[in-house]
C-alpha cells in the first residue's frame, strides 16, 4: 500500500469491531499515519480460527487473545457501538458516548455458538479460563457429539479424536456432502475419508432446543429426524452464525440483506455512501466467510479512503479461486490453494501446527506468550 500519506486535516476514520477485518483495517491506517479509532466492546482480539484447539488442549487459549490497547493505545477505544448517526457522522456507544468520523469501516462480523466463537463481553483473562473449563468437560465426556459438519464442525470432530483419541466421536451433519461447498469436490472427499469411522451424515438432530450445550452429562439421549436415537456426554453445536448488526441497523437498515450483512458495491463502500465501507464477514460479497477475505476487504477499504482524499480511481475488490485451509487435528489437514488441491503435509505445516497465530501476533506487533 505504498508509503505513508501526509496527515489529511480533519479526516478521522472509525473501525467499529475489532476481529481480523478490523485489526487488519486498523494497522493499515496506523502504518499510513491517518487518524483513526479502533472500537471493539471487548478487550482482546480473538483468533478465534484456533478457538477449537483452545478447546481440547490444556494452556493454549491464552495464545488466542491478543490485548488490543498494546498495539493501538490511544486510538483503541473499548464499548459497544449502539447506533450510528449518520446525519453527524458519528458512532454513539453504550453509556452515551459519541466518537465521529469522517470515514467509518464497519467490520461487526458473526456472533456463534462457543467454542467456535466467544461472545461473552468479559476480560480475555476470563475468556481464557472459560476455555480451559472447557476442557475440562471435553475430558470428563467419554462420547462426545459434534452437531454440524461445515468447516468448523469437521475442525472440531478432528481436534478432539487428535487430542482424545480414545474418546466416542460422532459428527452429525443435515446434508451428504461434509465442510464448506465452495471447496473442491476432492478436498471434501479427503475431510470425509479422515472422519469416515465417526461421521453421519444427512440427518439433523431434531429435539437439539430441548438439549444443554456444553455441559458434561453421562448418556444424554439425542434423537434425529431419521428417527435414529443415541446418547452422547456432550453435545457441542458447530452451526448458526449469526451478522453482528446491531451496531448500524437502525441507521442502515435499508442497505442490509435478510440475514444482516451490509450490501456493498465493488469499491466495499455501503450502497449509497461514499464514506462508509464494510469489510469482512458483516459483508454481502459473495465469498466463504473468512479471516483471510477479511483482511483483503480492509487493505482495499483504506486504500479506497486514501485514493479519495487525494481523488484518485477507486480500487475494487475482486473474488478470485476459493484458498481454504482445513485442520484436521494438528498433524493433518486437507485444503487448497488458489482453486488448486494442496498435499496434506503441506496444510499440516501451513496451518494445522499453529493454526496461524503467529500471522495476528505478528500483525498486533506483540510477542506471542
Ligand atoms: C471456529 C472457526 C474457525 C475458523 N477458521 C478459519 C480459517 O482457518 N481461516 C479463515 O480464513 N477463516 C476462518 N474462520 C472464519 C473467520 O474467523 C471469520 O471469517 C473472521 O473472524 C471474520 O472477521 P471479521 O473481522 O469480519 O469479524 P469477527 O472476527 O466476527 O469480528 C467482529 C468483531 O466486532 C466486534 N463487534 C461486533 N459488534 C460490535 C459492536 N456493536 N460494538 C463493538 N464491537 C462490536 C466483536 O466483538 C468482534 O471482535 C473461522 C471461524 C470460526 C468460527
């Protein structure tokens, strides 16, 4: 993104949500000198892609959770964004306070269930231990039921039997095929061939409102809608993100889709409004949903607001070959890269030995504990 831009007078940009958009988004507008404030309503930003190993493995959470004021200081600014007032161009907080912007970037992301997500507002000190309570269920469960086979489902199936290999394992899935459809058809095959022994698929648990989540509970009776009955000793629900909306739907709710996301055009300003841009899962850019895609969105968000302080063309933002990288425990995994399928060893040392932490650590300039 070229050198520094001289310090615009009076632009001040605001990044509301700090997960990988907006940590992303944030060092790009540091790392070119503009004004800008970082505000996340809790106190660390969560990696949340090694959230299933933090699950199984005793001591490693505490390497998920990076402190945001460390990097931003000042311009990081902890609170819930309530409303956004367009006609002021300001952000209103929980509490009242108001931050305006000349240029905002809104990147609020999903919400899901734990442990995939961690959407408690609390200190990242509790959300560690919150982890580590987990695993302690995870080790008092001798079965344990995975519901959901997408992406994070079949990570979730893998981290387990890798870490616990003589626990129960099932992972139940609603549709044939297992992970995210967009990857190829043979990466999706390879996924179903590592879980093959405790996979079923094309059923949903259908009593999954009446069950506790989460909880270690000896022969629980879940039932499916193949009329199938099994019991497990902990059910962990890998489905159903949901758009973090909260922020700007009074303000633009006519430039959301059914499900929340923001409707962008190719330059990822919101439809209608030059100064405002969305960037990684809160999007409706036709893509997975991923950290990856959502550090791409920022870089082209910030260069978009400084090409239109200094007039310049617009860049626009281009989907291209889908590269996914799946986990599969963290001595195997299956993925591809730039449309093409990749030798598991590689994913293994790709991603599936650290799970990319190193990459947000190094983004935070923090050194990893
Ligand atoms: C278990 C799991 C594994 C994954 N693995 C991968 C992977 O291997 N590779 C990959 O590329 N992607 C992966 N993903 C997807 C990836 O995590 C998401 O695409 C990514 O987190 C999206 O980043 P984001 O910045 O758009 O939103 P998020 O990461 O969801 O962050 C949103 C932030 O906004 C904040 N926020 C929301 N509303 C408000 C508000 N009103 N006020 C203040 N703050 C607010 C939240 O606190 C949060 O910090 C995985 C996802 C999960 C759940």
């Amino acid at each position: 993104m070229g050198g520094q831009v001289s310090q615009v007078e009076g632009v001040h940009v605001v990044v509301v949500g700090g997960g990988f958009g907006g940590i992303a988004a944030a060092q790009h507008l540091k790392s070119q000198g503009l004004s800008f404030t970082l505000i996340d309503m809790r106190d660390a930003f969560h990696h949340n892609v090694a959230a299933l190993r933090a699950s199984v493995q005793p001591g490693f959470a505490q390497r998920t959770f990076i402190p945001y004021a460390e990097t931003f200081a000042d311009s990081f600014v902890q609170g819930r964004v309530e409303r956004v007032d367009i006609e002021r161009q300001t952000v209103v907080l929980q509490g009242g306070r108001e931050i305006q912007y000349t240029h905002l970037i809104l990147c609020t992301g999903t919400d899901g269930p734990f442990p995939g997500k961690y959407n408690a507002v609390a200190s990242y000190q509790t959300a560690v231990e919150a982890y580590e309570d987990f695993i302690k269920k995870v080790q008092a469960a001798d079965s344990v039921l995975v519901v959901g086979g997408g992406s994070t489902g079949v990570e979730m199936a893998a981290e387990i039997k890798t870490e616990y290999p003589d626990k129960k394992v099932v992972l139940i899935h609603s549709k044939v095929g297992l992970a995210d459809p967009e990857l190829l058809p043979c990466v999706r095959q390879q996924a179903k061939e590592l879980l093959t022994q405790f996979v079923s698929l094309g059923q949903k648990v259908s009593n999954l409102s009446e069950l506790q989540l989460n909880v270690t509970r000896k022969n629980t009776e879940v039932t499916t809608d193949k009329g199938e009955t099994l019991t497990t000793d902990l059910i962990i629900s890998c489905t159903g993100l949901r758009v973090n909306s909260a922020a700007y739907a009074s303000a633009l709710s006519g430039c959301m889709t059914d499900n929340g996301a923001l409707r962008v055009n190719q330059h990822l300003q919101i439809d209608g409004f030059s100064n405002i841009y969305a960037v990684g899962d809160c999007t409706n850019v036709r893509e997975p949903k991923m950290a990856y895609h959502a550090g791409l969105h920022a870089a082209i968000a910030v260069n978009n607001i400084i090409n239109s302080l200094s007039g310049k063309e617009l860049t626009s933002y281009q989907t291209g070959n889908i590269t996914m990288l799946l986990a599969m425990g963290r001595n195997d995994g299956v993925g591809q890269f730039n449309g093409f399928r990749l030798p598991r060893f590689l994913v293994t040392l790709g991603k599936s030995r650290d799970l990319l932490l190193w990459k947000s650590w190094k983004e935070m300039q923090q050194k990893q504990p």
